[in-house]
C-alpha cells in the first residue's frame, strides 16, 4: 500500500546527483516525500535499520561496497527484499541483470532518467515489495498451519495407541479362551474385532513414521547402498512364505550421500509395495538398481506386478490414496506418501512408470 508521505534514502555520493532525484520525484508528484540521504553503503545500510524507508535509491558505484554487495548485506537471510530498492548504474547492464537477481526492484540508467520513469519504478518497487511482502507471510501462514497438523496428527496417532491396545488385549483373551462359550456369530464378530484392531495398528504406525520423519533434522552422509538394501531385502523376504519370488539387487550398488532414515523408508515402502501389488498367477520379479547421474543419483525398484493406470500416477504420492480396497490388497494409503516426503526433505522427486497388468518401476532422484 503506497501511503501519501513516502520516506525515500537516497544512497549516492554525488550531491548533485541526489539533488537531481530529488527534484526529479517531487515534479508533478500527487506524493510528498520525506528524503534521507548517505554517501557510503554502510552508512546506508545503518540507515534502512532506523529509517525503515519506504524506497531505496541505490547508486552502483559507492565509495566504499559496491550497490551489488549492499544488496546482498540488505538481504542476508531474508526471504524478501526487506525494503523496496532501485539501482542507478551508468548503463552497464550486466550490473543491472546482477542488481535484479539479488533483489532489487527495477533499474534506472543516471542521466537517461525521466521524472515519469523515475516516478514509476519508484512506485512500482514499493507495490512489488509489498505484493512479495504479503505472499510471504501467507506462506509462512500455511507452513505454520501445516505444521500444526502434522503435530496434532501425530499426538492423535500416539493417543489413539493405548485404547487401541486394550481392545486388541481383550478381543485376544476372547479368542483365545472364551470362543467355545460363543456362538457362531460372536466368533465371527470377535474375529472382526481382531482384523479391525490389527488393521488399525498399522494405521498408526505408518501415520506416526508419517508425521515423525518430518519433525528431525535432514542428515547428510555417506551410505553405503549395498548394505542398507540387503538389510532391507532379507527382513522383508523373511516375512514372505513362499519361494515364488526373486528379488534381483546389482553387486556394485554405489556409497551415496543422504539421510539413512529416509533412503530406509523410501526402500522399505516401495519394497513392500512390490511385494504387496503382485499378480497371483505370476513369479514376482523385483529389480532394485541406483544409477549415478551429474549431481544426482536415481534409484529405482522395478516389478512385474499388477502394474498403475497412468490417471493414478500423480495421486497415488497423496496421504490416504489407495486403488483397492482392503479385503483385495490391505494397506494404509501412506507409504508411496512416506516415500514422497523423504524424497522431498532431501530436495529430490519420485515418480511411477508403469504398464497395467505388466509392472511399475519407481524412482527416486536425490542430489547430490
Ligand atoms: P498402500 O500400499 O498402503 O495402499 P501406498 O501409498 O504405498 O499405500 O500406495 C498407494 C496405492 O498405490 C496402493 O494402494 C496401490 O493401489 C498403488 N501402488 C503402490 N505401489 C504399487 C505397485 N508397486 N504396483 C501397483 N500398484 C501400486
């Protein structure tokens, strides 16, 4: 919002030149302007602590740091420009393209400026500033919001834990003592109650890796693939009764730089989705590989299971989202989720390739 008495710090050892913009904004102006003015860029940046002006006029070429590295003082850290800025070169553009990168609003030749050119940038700089001011915040809103939710999902999945135990705990007491006093229909509902506790158990568990690998701090080290994935590959075989499946894992699996716990989760849930989404009549076939690219590195799982619609490609990442129901395939709806978010703490993607009823393969590009 653009108020009627503009504080504007203009930053410019050449008094002429700071007389000459002076005069030039006060021509015609609807605007009254208060004008403060330094000669060196320390002196400036000291200024825009006391003054909070509402524009910067920012001469390149000061006495002592350049107009880039006052920018780059000014902003240190910031998300947004803190205060609006126009920089005065003398037509070198390479410095102007250099000033815009790192913030400033806009760029005026000296000696090619016009009171309506200089009007405009001026103005523009402020409303610009102020529009980035406001979505700043309102991201910082959501990342608040969010993280509350995260937070009270995590404490709801924690409390619902102890009930949840106690219904489980007496429904096993029921299954395992009392079913002859029951009739046909009470052991059926006690069984019921058995799935559906069990059922919801790993909706906590995977609700509470859900929420909880985004509450610590990203680890950067090296991993060395080949044991991880080995580790991974046996617990989950273990759990497989039968021998109708081959999983094939490359000897010379690179070290890589990431989070362990994050690349475990990403392998173990799209490990156990491999398992999971086979076809019943099919050997299941599974192919972890990692390749190293310039600056990245993509690992992928690839079977020869029930195969994704490509429409399902996107959504399937989303919290909850699954494509069968329980009785078919059981699950939660949160793994391919926990393998995004892992993905994306480390600045990496994921994504499905997939052919119906052939096979998915699924990667992940981490870099480096
Ligand atoms: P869950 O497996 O618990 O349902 P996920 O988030 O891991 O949850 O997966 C979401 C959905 O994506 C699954 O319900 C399934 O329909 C589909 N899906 C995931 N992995 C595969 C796969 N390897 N093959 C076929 N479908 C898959």
């Amino acid at each position: 919002m653009i108020t009627s008495e503009l504080k504007i710090l203009l930053i410019d050892n050449s008094p002429e030149d700071r007389e000459l913009l002076r005069r030039q904004l006060m021509q015609d102006s609807e605007y009254s302007y208060h004008f403060f003015e330094e000669e060196t860029g320390r002196r400036g940046l000291e200024a825009c602590e006391t003054i909070r002006p509402d524009c910067i006029l920012l001469d390149y070429g000061l006495p002592d740091i350049n107009g880039l590295q006052f920018l780059a003082e000014l902003q240190d850290g910031a998300h947004t420009m803190p205060f609006p800025v126009v920089m005065l070169t003398r037509g070198d553009e390479a410095v102007a393209i250099q000033a815009m990168k790192r913030g400033a609003q806009d760029y005026l030749v000296k000696g090619k400026m016009t009171p309506e050119s200089l009007h405009r940038a001026v103005h523009n700089a402020i409303e610009r500033v102020d529009m980035l001011r406001t979505m700043d915040e309102q991201q910082r809103d959501l990342e608040k919001k969010n993280q509350e939710l995260q937070a009270f999902a995590y404490a709801l999945a924690h409390d619902l834990r102890a009930p949840l135990r106690a219904i489980r705990g007496f429904g096993q007491i029921l299954a395992e003592g009392q079913m002859e006093r029951l009739d046909e229909e009470g052991q059926h509902c006690v069984q019921n109650i058995l799935k559906a506790s069990i059922q919801m158990d790993h909706l906590i568990d995977d609700l509470l890796s859900y929420t909880k690998i985004e509450h610590r701090a990203v680890r950067h080290e090296p991993i060395s693939l080949d044991v991880l994935v080995m580790q991974i590959v046996r617990s989950l075989l273990a759990r497989l009764s039968d021998r109708e499946v081959e999983v094939t894992v490359p000897g010379n699996l690179p070290v890589i730089n990431g989070d362990p716990t994050l690349i475990s989760q990403i392998f173990i849930n799209l490990l156990d989705n491999a398992l999971t989404y086979r076809r019943p009549d099919v050997k299941l076939e599974v192919v972890i590989s990692c390749e190293i690219e310039p600056g990245a590195f993509v690992i992928r799982v690839r079977d020869n299971g029930i195969g994704i619609a490509s429409r399902h490609y996107e959504k399937i990442f989303n919290i909850f989202q699954r494509l069968h129901g329980e009785e078919m395939y059981p699950g939660t709806g949160i793994g391919l989720a926990i393998v995004k978010k892992s993905a994306e703490l480390m600045d990496g993607e994921v994504w499905v390739e997939s052919v119906e009823g052939e096979g998915s393969t699924f990667s992940v590009r981490i870099p480096q």
